[in-house]
C-alpha cells in the first residue's frame, strides 16, 4: 500500500492533535517497513526531513488558501498516485479520483457542537464542509464511542467508523519536588478547558481550609483565553507556566498531587492519561469522552459545579485510601494504551479499506 498523509497540523499545531497525529506517524514508521508513506505539509519540520515528503506552502493573499485545498493538493496527490489519503485534521481531503481511498480522522466536533469556544473561522469552515467530507469518506477514524455518536448524529454518512485510541508515552524521570505541594493542570489555556470553574474551586479551597498547594495552569495560551489569564493573574497562588516542553512534561506530572482535567468537552482527553501513567490521582469532568474513558479510574464532577470539585479535590486530600486506589487503577488503565497498538490498530483498517 501507499498511504499518503496530509499532514499539516504537525507544523502548526502543539496542542493534542498534534500529539495524536505525530505519535501515531512515529509509530507506523517504526513497525511498518512493507508500506510505502508519502506526507504533504506546508513548512519545513525536521520531522519528515527522512521521509518522502511534499512542502507546499501556505501563501496570504486572499483566496489561496481556498485553491490550495481544492486545486493545487488534489493536482499534486494525482501526480504521486497513492493508494489511500489520510487527512489528519478534518478538512478534506478534497476533489480526488474514485480509485483513491478517503480516509478523514475526526479528534472531535466542537466547531459545530460548541461554537462559542471556536475562532469564526474554523466555525465557518466546518459548517460548510464538514458534511460533504463525512458523505465522501471510504473511512472514518475517530477516538471514542462519544465521538462515534456524535458524528452519526451530525452526518448520515454510509462511511464505516473505526476508533484508533491515542497511547501514551510515560518518560522516566526521578526528580523529586520538595517545595510547595501542587494540583496540576495541563492543556491549552482556552474557554472549552473550564478553567474558571477550576480556579474558583481553586480559591473556595484556599479560602476554606489551610491546604498549603498551588495551582499550576500549563500550556499554551490560546484564543479566547483573556477572562482565563485575567482571573489566574489575581492570584499569587496561581502560575501560568506557558507552553510546557515534552522534556519538561514528566517532572511536572510526576510531582502534581492531582491533576485536574474541568473540560466542558473532549473528544478523548489524553492528558489525563499521561498523569495516570505517572502514578497521579485524577479528577476530570464528565463533558464529552471524558466520563466513557475516565469513569473507572478517575473522580469525575460536573463541569458546571465549582463546589462538586472543591468537594473531590477535598476527598483525595483527607482520604489516603481513596488517593492509592486512584493511583493504582490509573496506572493499571494507562499500561493499556500505547502508541505501537494504535498503529496496529490503523494498519488493520488500511488493509480493510484498501
């Protein structure tokens, strides 16, 4: 088989679909060498400089973009021929010949199911094409049933949808963290993370009780998120990290008391995952997949009740037996996730598809 991706979102995305799409590329070229990958993205990425690889560009004038999509990438797939096209991030792919399968993986649906959290842009775009794009699928791939229902909802795409779960990569570290105990946030800093819930569970806490912790928000700022900065800035207590390196994940992880996931909606919500695999006790919301993943294994609250929070956060702090049992189901769950069957897992369905 040849699969060729169109791979943008590694060159401008940091957030999890980046993770997901790279972790899964990394671990198909680790244990596949009989099928033969071709990436198209638009900048240079020392990723794909030993891969057989395509940069075309994005320009800013009015309108390219739109041709790029739709003439120029459909030109160049023709040329290159392959077998099946994956596009990694939604949008398309578009205007190709029958004999190339179409394959789209969809991380969720929050530009159509929660607009308010979305830039006009991205609204705009999805609700154009979105739909088309699902009509004309060979194969859909998503990562949990919550995602699954969501799209049958939106789309009557005849389609077959397959889940490939992301893994999860647990990097070794023995730093130990002998200043001021912390709960731990980790993920974009936007409106659809709930993080003003989280700091106004932050500080009925701190203003309740004598809990000497902190509350560490890491991640990257971004759009919408000025209520978000505002409110954390009040609060000495409070620290915005910024954009965490993937070195600097582990330690951060590793020395967390809780990690804290508020999401109003994820489609799978791999950090709480990751803090799992480090042995952390997790708390996270019920919004989207995050209650059919985490159920088990985590706290989960209402997104919307501050106070619910304030409550489990509380539980974890008093009860030493709740906090190990967290601990060892957690741990237990994430060694059933890794990046190596996630690539298995999506080789199978290119066979089946192809």
């Amino acid at each position: 088989m040849h699969i060729l991706f169109l791979a943008e979102s590694l060159d401008n995305q940091r957030a999890g679909v980046h993770v997901y799409n790279k972790n899964l590329i990394e671990a198909l070229l680790k244990i596949d060498e009989k099928n033969r990958y071709t990436f198209i993205h638009e900048t240079e990425n020392d990723f794909f400089k030993n891969s057989n690889h395509f940069i075309v560009p994005k320009k800013k004038f009015p309108g390219y973009g739109t041709y790029r999509k739709f003439f120029l990438l459909p030109k160049i797939i023709k040329k290159i021929k392959p077998d099946i096209v994956v596009e990694m991030a939604h949008m398309g792919p578009f205007r190709l010949p029958k004999n190339i399968k179409r394959v789209v993986i969809i991380h969720d649906l929050t530009p159509i199911l929660f607009p308010k959290f979305h830039i006009k842009r991205s609204i705009i775009i999805h609700k154009i094409f979105l739909k088309r794009i699902l009509k004309k699928a060979d194969c859909i791939i998503t990562t949990s049933q919550n995602n699954k229902k969501d799209i049958l909802n939106y789309s009557r795409t005849k389609a077959k949808i397959y889940l490939v779960r992301p893994g999860v990569d647990c990097l070794e570290n023995t730093t130990e963290n002998k200043n001021t105990p912390y709960f731990l946030y980790l993920g974009t800093i936007e409106p659809r993370k709930n993080l003003e819930t989280l700091i106004s569970a932050f500080i009925r806490l701190k203003s309740q009780t004598n809990i000497p912790h902190k509350l560490i928000l890491a991640g990257e700022i971004g759009w919408k998120s000025k209520n978000i900065v505002n409110a954390a800035k009040t609060n000495p207590d409070i620290i915005l990290t910024g954009y965490v390196e993937k070195k600097d994940k582990s330690a951060l992880y590793k020395n967390a008391e809780i990690f804290i996931y508020p999401s109003f909606y994820e489609g799978f919500g791999l950090p709480p995952l990751e803090a799992m695999s480090y042995g952390v006790p997790v708390i996270c919301s019920n919004g989207g997949s995050l209650k059919e993943i985490y159920a088990n294994c985590a706290l989960i609250f209402d997104p919307k009740d501050s106070q619910e929070l304030a409550n489990k956060i509380l539980r974890i702090l008093k009860d030493k037996n709740l906090k190990q049992t967290l601990i060892a189901k957690g741990k237990t769950f994430s060694k059933n996730f890794s990046w190596e069957k996630s690539s298995h897992d999506f080789l199978q369905i290119m066979r089946q598809i192809n």
